[in-house]
C-alpha cells in the first residue's frame, strides 16, 4: 500500500502514478519534445484514439479502459465514464469549456479536470470578429452573387458598418474582453450583460439583459454553458432585438435555441448569424443550413496553429503535473487530487 502525505495545498508526495494516457485530441505528438516525449520519459504509455465529436460515453469508456490520464477536447465525460475507469486521475482539456465533464462525478471520483486556459483566447477574439464583420460587409452573400454572375453593387446586398454600430456582449471573461479591445479599435459602442460584474469593462456601458437586446446592433454571446445560461437566448429574446440585427455566437451553442433563431432570421426580423458552436456538433440536419445570411464553421473559433501547438503543451503537462501530485495551472476541481490521494490511503 502506497503511503502519501500532503506537502502544501498544490503538491502530494510520492503520488507519480504509472500507466497509459489516451489522446483523442487530433495531431498530438507522440514523439514530440514538448508532448508525447514528456509521458514517455515519466514512464507512461500513450494510446492514440480519433476524435470524433459524437462519441458515447460509452464509447468513451471502451477506449479509456484502465488509463491514468486523458488529453481531450470535446469528449462526454459522463458519471458511468468514472465508474468503468477506475484508474483515471486526471483529464486534461484543450480549451476552457468543461461542459461536458460531469465535475460532480469527477471530483467524487478524484479525477482533476484541468483546462488549457490563455491558450486560444485570442484566436477566439479574432473568430468572434470575423464573423461580425462578415456578416455586417455581407461577404458570404456577395460572394455567391459575383459566383452566380451577378454585380450588386448599391443593391439589397447594401453591406452596413462596424464603425459607430452597438455591440451587445453576453459575457465579459477573458475572451469577451478580448473581443471588447477589438471593438474598441473599430470605433463601436460596445455594451455588456454580465450578472457577475459589477462595474463595466473600461469603455463600455454595462446594462442587463433586456437593455442589451434592444440596444443592439451584433449580439455576441461569450458566456460559459451552464444551468443558468442553457437556453438563455430564444424566441423572446430574438423578437426584443432590432429588426436587422445579427447574432454571433462562439461560446457554446446550448445558450441559443438554434431552430428560434433560424425562425426569426426566416422572417426577416434578424438579418443574420455568425455560428461556431451547436447544440448538436456535428450539427447535422438544421434549418440554419438553408439560410444564406447564416455564416457557419464547425466549432474551429479556439483553433489555429500557434494555439494546437500551446493547448496541447499545457494539456501534456496538465497531465504530467497531476500524476506527479501537483495542481495544475487549469484545475477546475482542484479538491479532487486530494480526495484520490485519500482514497489511496484508505
């Protein structure tokens, strides 16, 4: 039996715990310096696994098996996952969302779930922009136009501005005030709904909900998935908007109620969408995929080459630093390493 003792709050000694780690996260590196080559040099093994983005937890299950560790993205980290893998202590995600982690389950299991935070941020940001622009300079919509021999040039393809429009944010974390800085340079009126602010963002007016909807020219949603934010924005809430108004989301796709949306673009109420996550991924069969103002990428907001390359250092050494007893820099639940640690002692 494996005696342990804890030495501060962020450390366990004695805890290295051997065995396999399983990646699901696409193009990792086995064999590179600042990845793969740092498990196998601590003695683990690697089990490389596709990813796909509508795998069970079943499944999830089957492939983990009897693995210490998991560098994911997306993966249904549901309560029977911990109960069919009793040796898992630690998964690491690539990003910031853990919507699909049961964090319940996951701390009762001593499993630490960890992110990857300040890695994709920025890239998100600029996706978030993008989208916004296009929308509002409609290129998905001139482009088809010259494509199919058109030249509209002052028609009802009119693009509208950036400049002096009113930006509505649902969320002011890290990466809603990383889009608020570029909105700022575009010379927009930025406003934002966050419950848990006080005081506004530097240059921009914070208002709540019902303000921000009828204010808005863009509404661009940046908030967590949570039981608080599921299906915060809907039918209502679309109807209270400006006729003519577009909707962006790059957050998580459970916060909008996809077919209400299609509905009121359907109508001509709102003008447009920019889409980078959905209630379902992949999305399948969806109204929205018949509507040419709908800009749609396939939840890719987070991802460019410079921040795989950091997500998944930081997701590697997530997983170093909690099969060697310490906290890494994104844990979630960080009670849960102390709970295994327990567990062991028992």
């Amino acid at each position: 039996m494996v005696r342990l003792r804890v030495a501060s709050a962020r450390t366990i000694v004695g805890f290295m715990v051997n065995g396999d780690v399983v990646v699901t996260w696409p193009a990792y590196e086995a064999d590179g310096p600042t990845t793969g080559a740092l498990l196998t040099q601590a003695g683990l093994g690697i089990r490389l696994q596709p990813r796909t983005d509508n795998r069970t937890p079943e499944e999830l299950a089957d492939i983990l098996g009897d693995a210490v560790g998991v560098i994911a993205s997306t993966d249904p980290f549901a309560a029977s996952v911990f109960a069919a893998c009793p040796n898992l202590r630690v998964i690491a995600r690539t990003g910031i969302g853990v919507d699909a982690v049961d964090l319940d389950a996951a701390t009762s299991a001593g499993v630490v779930v960890a992110t990857t935070p300040g890695a994709n941020g920025e890239a998100v940001a600029d996706h978030a922009l993008a989208m916004i622009l296009a929308l509002q300079r409609r290129l998905s919509e001139n482009d088809a136009a010259i494509r199919e021999g058109r030249w509209d040039r002052a028609g009802t393809l009119t693009p509208s501005d950036l400049y002096g429009a009113t930006v509505g944010l649902v969320g002011s974390g890290a990466i809603g005030r990383a889009v608020i800085r570029r909105l700022s340079a575009f010379g927009s009126s930025v406003i934002v709904h966050d419950p848990y602010l006080d005081t506004a963002p530097e240059g921009c007016e914070l208002v709540d909900l019902e303000t921000l909807l009828a204010r808005s020219d863009v509404l661009t949603v940046h908030a967590p998935l949570t039981d608080g934010t599921r299906g915060l924005i809907g039918a209502d809430q679309f109807a209270a908007m400006k006729r003519g108004a577009f909707v962006v989301n790059v957050s998580r796709g459970g916060i909008i109620d996809e077919s209400a949306l299609a509905d009121s673009i359907r109508s001509g109420h709102l003008a447009g969408a920019g889409l980078d996550t959905f209630g379902r991924e992949p999305i399948g069969e969806s109204p929205l995929r018949e509507l040419p103002t709908v800009i749609m990428s396939p939840h890719i907001a987070g991802l460019s080459h410079r921040t795989i390359a950091d997500m998944t250092q930081k997701a590697t050494r997530a997983v170093l630093d909690v099969l060697e007893g310490t906290l890494p820099e994104g844990a979630v639940n960080p009670e849960a390493l102390h709970l295994k640690a327990l567990n062991l002692e028992a």
